[in-house]
C-alpha cells in the first residue's frame, strides 16, 4: 500500500512553479562559514557511482590515500542508489568475460552471495540482484583493495561539493590547477527522522547550504592535497565522477549538453542547430512484490495529470508478466513457464520483488527550457549558481519532484490502470496482486521506496582539448562507434553534398583523400566494419546505441506529446569502442579528470558509452591515470599533447600498465589490421 507519508511529502508543494520561481535568487546558499575540518587525500573522487568507485578501487590497490565523496549513503551509483541493479551487457562481450578486473570481481561476489549470479531469474540480462546489496557487496570490496593494496580509503557520504579553488601554479603546466575542494556533509538533526525518508527533491537544495537547518546538521569539509618533500607538477588529482557532470559546470571548463548540430560526424542528429534541453530521459526506480491476495491502492493526488503518458510502448511488450520479469531482481523460486512476443520467462510467483525502468512507464523526459533537469550554462548563470557560493548542484528541483510523481504514479497504473497511450483502450488491465515496497529495510532503502537518486543517461560532456585534428576540441562522435548504414538515403537528403562528402571520406580510411577530392565517389565507399581505433585508448566498452528521448512537448506527461522527432535515428548497434585518454582530459585544469558519462562523447555516442561495464572501465582508467601521472610526475595531457618522446613512452607504459592489471585497452582482434569486426554483435 502507498504509505501515507508519501502523500505528506508532496502536499505542500504545488503541482507547478512559474519559471519566475525556479529560477529565484531564494534557491541560492548562504555565504561560507569556516570549514570544520581539513581532510588531506591523494586522489578525491566527487561521486561514488560505479565511475567513482573503479576510480577509488584501482587507486586503493596501488596504495593510495583517497577521498570519496558520495550525495547518498550508498557506493555504486546505477547498482544501489539509483536501483537499476540490471547489469546492462552485450552478449559477445559477456560470453568473453572481457570485462576490467575489478567489474568482474564484483560479478563474482554477486554469484558468491547468492550462490547464483542471477537471483531475480530477470530476463534482460546474466544478472539481477537487490540494490541495497549492490551497496554492500561494492563497499566490501573497496575495503578489500584498501587492505590488499595498503591503501586508504576516506569515505563521505552524505556529502556534496559546493566550492572549488582553482589557481595558475608557476611552471606547473600550460592550466590551472584545482588546490583545494569545499564539500558539505549533512546528517540528521538529533530527534528527526533518518536519512533517506523524503525524496531527494525535498533534501537537494537544503544538501547544498552552508548552514544548519531545522532538518541537517552540516559538516564542512576542505580536501586538500596530502603534503609532499618535493614539488610535484600536481600535488593531487581530482577525479569527476558525479551522475550530471557537476564539477565541470562548477569550473566552467568546456562542455555541452543534450544534442549536437547535425554534421559529417553526427549525421544522425535531430537538431541541425543542436538542442541543450533535450536530454535522455531520467528515470527514478523503485520495487514491488508480488501477493497472494489482492492489495488496495490509494491513487496519488497527481495521477490524473499523469496517467496520459503510462502505456506498454509496444504490442510485443504488452503483456503485464513480461514487463514484471524484465527486471526481477529477487525470486524465491521458479515459476511456470510462460512466452508472450516470442520471449520466454518464468512467471511470477508470490514474494518476487521487481524493479521498474519502462520507458513509457517511469521515465521522465523533460526536454525544453521550461523543464530541463541539468541547467545549461546561460541558467546556471541566471540563477546564481556560478557565483561564489551559489552553487547548488544544477538541477531544477522542481523537475526532481515531478520525476517521483511520475514514478508513483506508473506503479498505481502498473496495478490499477486501464488506459494506454500508445496501444489504445482494451490492452491494459488490473493487476491488483502487487505491492509497492518502503522502508529503511526495502530494496531501495528509502521510507518512500523510490531509488535515492535518479537514473541519470546523460549529463553535460566535456569537450576535449584542441589538436591539429580536432580544432574545435576533441570528441568521440555517433561515425566512430556506429553500425549504421551512412548510404541510407535520410543522410543524403538531409546533410549538405560537401558535408555527406565529408562523412563518406571520414569512413573510407585510406581512401579518404581520393573522396574529398572527388576522383572516389560517395557511391564507391565500402562500408566501415568498425569503429575508430585511438592510438591512446585507456579503456573498452560495448553496448547498442540506445536512445530514451525526451518528450516534444512541456510537461512531459501532456496527453498526446511525442517524443522528439528525429531522436532515435541514432539509434542501433554498435562496434565494440574505445575509451581514449583524450576524452576524459577536460580543458583549463590539468590535475582534473573526467570519468562516467561526462567524458568527451556526443550526445549520440553517449547514448552507448553509460551502461555498467563502461562506467567501470572509465573509472578504472581514470584512478590508474591519475596514480600514474602522479607517480611520473607527468601531467595527464602531456601523455597526448606533448612532444613524441614523451608520448610514444609514456603513453605505451600507461597502456601497458591498464592491461597488465586486468583492465583492457582494446577488444580482441579489433585492430588496424582487421577491418571487420561483425563478430562482434
């Protein structure tokens, strides 16, 4: 049953806000105290997602003192906080097992836990499993590396960064450097309730205030880099790996969101101009059980506004067994046996917990300007949130509540609706036998059962440094990682002849120069069977380019919106793919590096490079960079941008480094010597 508080948290705060109000200066913090303590690390990793912890893994194990900060109480990020505990993988890749090491451990102890790697018998992926053990079972393992490799691990959780101090050091490279980082640690006020009882929307803007308030006590926390005998190029690293990009937004070093003008090199785009507001959709999940009586539903005062959106997406995926299996994250035992659209699954049976990420279903994707999640640059600027102490994690706060509506509202569907968007009336019937899962002691670990963040896809991207080749800053695009068929008509009615020109000699390698100068035709380009292969790839990842879009219209959940047109010709398979160094090098700041879904990818690639595994191998390569330049006294950018002696070296090292340890650089048999990798589904 839908708790009664659930409807207290909500009540007393409108269903909408003018845009006067989102973007008042109330929202903005007071100005600094004195920090109440100075914590001295190696490496600080902002943000404690599956990134955020690769990052802090591979840096404990090689001996280091590092600070990981965390806006929930729970590591792992897409495993726990944001409960999508669904391992996303290709098939090819998981028959390999070619994984970084520390991902596979992980798999490992899942399967040790439960003596099974797939508790849930969930059907879209090997395995399924409880957030809140995705917390534990991470956590340990964290604690493990800090043993094994006589590190140390400083854990903050509860904790969101508010300042940094950014300073040009003299002949410390051609930036500037970050020397210092302001957080702010909250926990409740003595006779409150405990963490993790009103959803993230109530907390968010009191999380990023100096002072005290009736709710929080706030403890503020200088990190700072561990002194050193001697000089240093950087005297620490820090590492990004919050779910939106945050630290990139707080340095204001180069980077974009949501999606790129159409061009050569993002062919597929729906924008010829590009659109900052349109992100993939976010999505809060949540648990619920299956009964052996029926259970009574209280509908949610927001409901009507919602219920329009809610529908099964497809006839093939309409089938309420189907949409439950799809990621059922604990099961008791097996059930009958039971096919709907050609996909065969156990049926659910009393005490199956299943966690919910539908599309059409609790997905909520805002993508204009009155409703964005991620504030832009010229928002940002607008609210006061690049002012000294104006930060306040730029999100709208509003769009975060509306998310969790949108949530609560999809189970009361799921259980009690009749209607469906996309399929039309008669499709849809009641599934009274259910219940919605809360409390401290539930999957999500929250009173309100919703996931204690959001699952985020896409966050602001930086854009890499300038070189010879990439003029206007390193990125990797939709061509290098796409199995599209680029001769489609769709790429030669909507880019320009020079531009489709462009893409052709792009994907025809030797033959390039002979396309641009038109002794080869379009016509005559063969067809590329892979992806671009970096001379300074840190890590791999493989995954279909999947596209959640955001809606045409604001709100989201209007009756009749679409998505936006144009978002999922993108969409589609991909080759296997590398992580170069370049693109998680931002601009402006050498002792920062990018890891998660923030690196130097397009809004199209990125729709590929956020699954698990890739967040890990981004992770992992950033904590193994950072340890590795610290120890060279070497800055990360030299390693590409730098003379050749030191690149060809240095760099080669680094790689070998990577994969000496466990954590691969390139997929087998994927190099300049095989032009075909369709092996690799």
């Amino acid at each position: 049953m839908l708790i009664k508080t659930w409807f207290r948290f909500f009540a007393s705060v409108p269903l909408s806000l003018t845009i006067f109000q989102v973007f008042s200066p109330l929202t903005l913090a007071t100005p600094p105290r004195s920090p109440d303590q100075t914590v001295e690390c190696d490496i600080l990793v902002v943000g404690g997602g599956l990134s955020g912890s690769a990052a802090t893994y591979e840096a404990l194990l090689r001996g280091k003192t590092v600070c990981l900060t965390e806006i929930t109480d729970w590591v792992g990020g897409q495993i726990s906080s944001q409960g999508t505990s669904a391992l996303d993988e290709r098939q090819t890749q998981r028959d390999k097992l070619f994984y970084p090491q520390g991902y596979l451990e992980f798999r490992e102890r899942i399967e040790k836990h439960y003596r099974k790697l797939n508790p849930g018998d969930c059907w879209v992926s090997e395995s399924c499993f409880l957030p809140e053990d995705g917390h534990k079972l991470l956590f340990d393992q964290l604690k493990d590396a800090a043993k094994k490799g006589k590190g140390q691990l400083k854990w903050f959780p509860s904790t969101v960064v508010k300042d940094l101090s950014i300073e040009t050091l003299p002949n410390r490279g051609t930036g500037q450097q970050i020397t210092s980082v302001t957080a702010i640690q909250h926990q409740p006020v003595k006779g409150t309730p405990p963490l993790n009882t009103e959803p993230l929307s109530q907390i968010i803007e009191d999380a990023y205030r100096y002072e005290n308030s009736p709710r929080f006590d706030k403890n503020i926390i200088r990190f700072v880099p561990k002194p050193s005998k001697e000089q240093k190029l950087a005297d620490w690293y820090v590492i990004e790996a919050t779910e939106t990009g945050e630290l990139i937004a707080l340095a204001d070093v180069p980077y974009r969101l949501g999606i790129d003008p159409r061009s050569y090199l993002e062919p597929s785009s729906s924008s010829t101009t590009g659109d900052p507001y349109c992100t993939q959709g976010f999505t809060y999940t949540f648990a619920m059980e299956a009964t052996e009586d029926p259970q009574t539903h209280l509908v949610p005062s927001f409901y009507a506004q919602h219920e329009p959106y809610y529908s099964y997406e497809l006839p093939r995926l309409a089938n309420f067994n189907l949409v439950f299996t799809y990621r059922r994250i604990w099961s008791p035992k097996e059930g009958e046996k039971e096919t709907f659209g050609g996909i065969t699954y156990d049926k659910p049976v009393v005490k199956d917990i299943s966690m919910q990420n539908w599309t059409w279903g609790n997905d909520y994707r805002p993508g204009t300007s009155q409703d964005n999640l991620i504030y832009t640059r010229g928002q940002l600027q607008a609210t006061g949130q690049l002012d000294p102490g104006g930060w306040m994690g730029g999100l709208r706060t509003d769009t975060l509540r509306k998310g969790e509506e949108h949530a609560i509202g999809y189970f009361y569907w799921l259980v009690t609706g009749t209607t469906d968007s996309q399929l039309g009336y008669g499709v849809k019937k009641p599934e009274p036998n259910y219940r919605y899962l809360t409390g401290l002691d539930s999957p999500m670990g929250t009173v309100h059962g919703l996931s204690k963040y959001p699952y985020m896809r896409e966050g602001r991207r930086i854009i890499g440094r300038p070189s010879f080749t990439y003029e206007d800053g390193f990125m990797i695009s939709e061509i290098d990682i796409s199995r599209q068929n680029y001769k489609d008509a769709f790429y030669q009615n909507n880019l320009s002849p020079d531009e489709y020109r462009r893409l052709m000699a792009t994907l025809s390698g030797l033959e390039g120069f002979k396309v641009l100068e038109g002794t080869v035709s379009p016509e005559q380009v063969q067809k590329r069977k892979r992806s671009t292969i970096y001379p300074d790839s840190i890590g791999i990842g493989h995954y279909a380019i999947d596209f959640h879009p955001c809606m045409t219209l604001s709100p989201p959940e209007a009756p009749g919106n679409t998505e936006r047109a144009g978002e999922r010709q993108g969409a589609g398979n991909a080759y296997p793919f590398q992580i170069p160094l370049r693109a998680i090098i931002p601009q402006k700041i050498d002792n920062l590096l990018v890891a998660g879904k923030s690196i130097a990818v397009s809004h199209i690639a990125s729709a590929a490079y956020r699954v698990h595994s890739f967040e890990w191998s981004a992770g992992a390569a950033a904590g193994i960079t950072a340890v590795f330049a610290k120890k060279e006294n070497i800055l990360p950018y030299q390693l590409v941008y730098s003379e050749p002696i030191i690149k060809e070296k240095k760099l080669l090292e680094l790689r070998r480094i990577l994969d000496e340890s466990g954590n691969p650089t390139a997929f087998p048999d994927t190099s300049i010597f095989n032009d075909n990798w369709d092996k690799w589904k």
